[in-house]
C-alpha cells in the first residue's frame, strides 16, 4: 500500500504522513460553540475527521480524538468584543449558561449520531478546563509575550512577532504590514494593538460566566481553551489539528502563537481545514442568518429569512447529508442546492440497490471483469491520496456498473468477483465512508418480506399468463413509489 498523504495548511502541500509516535496518533478537532442547533456547515468538519479518525483506525493506528465542546469564552466578535455567545442566550432565554450549553450540546449528539458520525475518544468542555487555561495564561506571561490590562490579559502580537516572525505563517497574513499601517490606540482601548488577542477577560458585572483568577473575576479567551485542552490531552505536540477553513485565523493562528510563545514550537505537525458549505457562493453560518439547521433538513422545512421562500424542495435524510459531503473533496467548496442534494439520494440509492443485487448474481465459472481485483487498490490509492472520497466513490459508481451488468446477465462474474465487490463495498462505503443502508429499520423484515410475497404472486399470475393481474400488481406498486425491475433470476423491487 502506498503511503498517506496530507495536505498541510501550514507548508501548502501535501506531506507524507508520519506520526509523532510509531502506531499512535493523536488529533485535535475544534467542535461547536453550542448556542445554538447544528447547521449544515457543523456537518462538514464532523463527517470530514470523522473520515479522518474512521481510516487512520482502518490502516492500523491508535487513535486519540480529541473534539472540544465551546461553553464559555467565544464572544459575538473576534476582536474581543460583545457578549459571550452562550451567556447571551441564557440571558435572552432566562436560563443558566449552563442549561443553554447542555441542551444544544445534547441536540449537537442526536444530530451526529443520525449522520453516522462517531463519538470522539474524549470530548472536553472548555467550562470545565478553567484551571488548565489559567496556567497557560501565566506561562505565555512569564515568557513575556502578554501584559496584564485592567484585569484582562492579552497576547503581545508585535512581541511576539519581533522574536519569532511566526505569527501569519499559518493564515498567510502579512502581519508587518498591519503593524505599518495600524496606529497605537490612544488609550480608550486596554489593548496596546489592535491585534492582540484576549486570553483572559475580566468580567463586567452584569456578565453571568465568571470564575476568580489573578486577574479578575473573568473568563478565558477563546483561543485559550483549544491550546490548553490539547496539550492536556495530547501533549505539547501531536500530530493532527483539525477544524473549518474558517478558523485558520484568528483562531489557529493564535493557538499557533500561544502554544509557541510556550514551548518554542506549534502544537501539531499537520494542519487540516475543511473548506464551506456555501449558498449561493456565501459561506453559511449563523453570523450571516443564512443556515439551515440538520433537523430543518431531516424534515424538510426552512422558510428563507427574510422573503418566507421554501428553501427545501423535500425532507433529506442524513445518509443523503453525508453522501453529499462526500461526493466532494474537503478541502473544496460545496455549494448548497435542492438539485444537488436530490442527485446524491438518487446516487447514493445506486449504490446501494448494486450492493444488494450483489446476493442475487449467479456465480460463474469464468470472468467477463478480470479488474474487479483491482478496485480495492484504486480505492486505497485514493484515500491516501489527502483523502480524496469524491475519487473512492467515483470507483464505486465504476463496481456498479459492473454489479448491475452481471445482474442483468450481460457480464459474469465469478464466485471471486462477487466476494471482493462485495468486501470492496463493506470497507470503503461503509466502514470507512461511514455509510449505512437507512432502510434497515426495525419494520425493514416485515416490509421486504411483504415485497416478496407481493412479487411472488406477480410471479404466479405471469406464469398463468394472466398479464392482468400481473399488469395491475406493477402499476400498483409504480403508483406507491416502487420499482419492480424483471431479470434472469427473478424480479426485484426498489424505492
């Protein structure tokens, strides 16, 4: 097998992968700030490292996933500005910060779960890591790189700058020129440059989320909390940080800084973003208003904001969600549509009905396909090519082909073939891809058995050639939204 490769943020290009420890890796994944219930740009950082985590588990490592939960500490501006985006709920909703946090915490689980995506190993809230957050705040102070103002705390970003010529590298921002053409505030701000960061805030009065430090009575940066709980976690340097684009700067770049100004080195070795889900080439997200929310999507209703427009031609299900992630490369833009969406059901149902009729084909002596032994290497050439799914599914559309031809008798496929389609499918679709077949519910048996027993009366009435009976069971069912299909070895049935 040929060697997995990652495209790193921070070098643009793609690198082979080595971990920090033979067999072990550890990853760092920014989860939600949890205000509020999870849109589909949440969606595409989850199933994109759960991708991740699924295939480093497959090829033999040891995985430590790390996703955190934001609950105190992410305020409404990335310049430090506003309230606290969780204690302005809980004072909107007259609830504790807490109650806010926990319940679409709660909301975030159930909407993953549908998706397929797997738990991480452990899942740290921010809230609970307080003491942690302070002790890198008075490192990152003994080191020099922060100042103390009216009971907050920043990051010194033109110190640091001056002793390292790091901060920028991750995001590309060319920080000396904002140091050249940004003046001084003239004290009206406690920060000496606009470009330093919080990493402690002191509290206002009226601001519910406190806890005592040496500060202030405050609460930490949002930066803070990601650098503290991984090195916990992970250690000082491990080998994956994940998250969306959208984080490059401000937030990984300063995890970058503050992890630095600590140890004298960043926190991973390999960067990885996921690009946005968009509409209509606007990114979504709930700071724009534009975002659907999961549910919305399992149920098929979204009204547009301002116009009352249906922006949801149907209800899509969550394996129709991940299939269309999937069908594109992470690190390219997916731009929302009813269209695209309805394309990847209907792809997906292709797979799926090829991967059935795989227990209907007749094995043969000889093989029509002698490259059906390939496909397994075509599709591990892709995975560890960055992680291309859009290319594993591509060769899977290619193996249905082939299934759907032998299926209806214009191929043979020999008792070998059908195994290995049938292994391929198992290991990259569902395994890996995290794909799973949402028909098998709990009424599924019931529901197939009565197919069957439907087509075997058609089967009947066909051999008595009484083509009525035949006729009206088909058309029957074609008015229900099933597809009867008639083959060599017998008929099937399909939604």
């Amino acid at each position: 097998m040929q060697p997995l490769l990652i495209y790193n943020t921070l070098t643009h290009s793609k690198e082979l992968f080595k971990p920090l420890t033979a067999d072990h890796v550890g990853m760092y994944v920014c989860g939600p700030t949890v205000y509020g219930d999870a849109h589909l740009g949440h969606a595409r950082p989850a199933i994109t490292f759960d991708v991740v985590f699924r295939y480093l588990q497959h090829i033999g490592y040891k995985v430590r996933y790390v996703r955190n939960i934001t609950d105190v500490g992410h305020l409404e501006n990335d310049a430090d500005e506003g309230e606290d985006k969780i204690a302005k709920k809980a004072r909107l909703e007259q609830l504790e910060p807490m109650e806010v946090a926990q319940y679409f915490t709660n909301r975030y689980h159930a909407a993953m779960d549908k998706l397929g995506v797997l738990r991480p190993s452990i899942e740290p809230h921010a809230s609970g890591h307080i003491i942690e957050q302070i002790e890198l705040v008075k490192k990152i102070m003994e080191a020099g790189l922060a100042y103390e103002s009216n009971g907050s705390v920043y990051f010194d970003v033109r110190k640091y700058q001056e002793q390292t010529h790091q901060y920028g590298r991750l995001s590309g921002r060319v920080i000396e020129e904002m140091l050249a053409t940004t003046r001084d505030l003239d004290g009206q701000d406690e920060k000496r440059f606009s470009g330093d960061f919080a990493l402690w805030k002191k509290a206002s009065p009226e601001h519910i989320m406190r806890w005592p430090s040496p500060w202030s009575d405050g609460f930490p940066g949002w930066h803070t909390e990601c650098t503290a709980m991984g090195t916990k976690y992970l250690g000082e340097q491990f080998d994956i940080h994940g998250g969306g684009m959208d984080l490059v700067f401000p937030h990984h770049e300063s995890e970058m800084a503050q992890q630095t100004a600590v140890t004298g080195h960043g926190p991973c070795h390999y960067w990885m973003h996921n690009n946005m889900i968009t509409i209509n080439g606007k990114k979504m997200g709930k700071s724009l208003g534009n975002f659907i929310t999961l549910d919305e999507f399992f149920n098929g209703s979204h009204k547009h904001p301002e116009t009352g427009e249906e922006m949801l031609a149907q209800p899509y299900s969550p394996m129709t969600i991940r299939f269309f992630i999937l069908q594109a490369h992470y690190r390219s833009t997916v731009d929302f549509s009813n269209e695209a969406l309805q394309a990847a059901e209907k792809g997906y149902a292709r797979l799926l009905e090829a991967y059935k009729s795989l227990s209907r084909i007749s094995a043969s002596d000889k093989s029509d396909k002698s490259d059906v032994s390939g496909l397994r290497q075509r599709c591990y050439d892709a995975m560890n090519d960055d992680l291309n799914t859009p290319i594993v599914i591509g060769h899977l559309f290619d193996a249905a082909k082939v299934i759907n031809g032998a299926a209806d008798g214009h191929l043979k496929l020999s008792q070998a073939d059908i195994d290995e389609l049938k292994d391929v499918f198992d290991t990259f679709l569902f395994d890996i891809l995290g794909m799973r077949d949402e028909s098998s519910s709990d009424n599924s048996g019931l529901v197939d058995g009565l197919m069957h027993m439907i087509l075997d009366m058609r089967s009947v009435a066909k051999a008595n050639k009484d083509w009525g009976t035949s006729d009206r069971i088909r058309d029957g069912l074609k008015e229900l939204g099933v597809t009867v299909k008639d083959g060599k070895d017998g008929a099937t049935w399909s939604l």
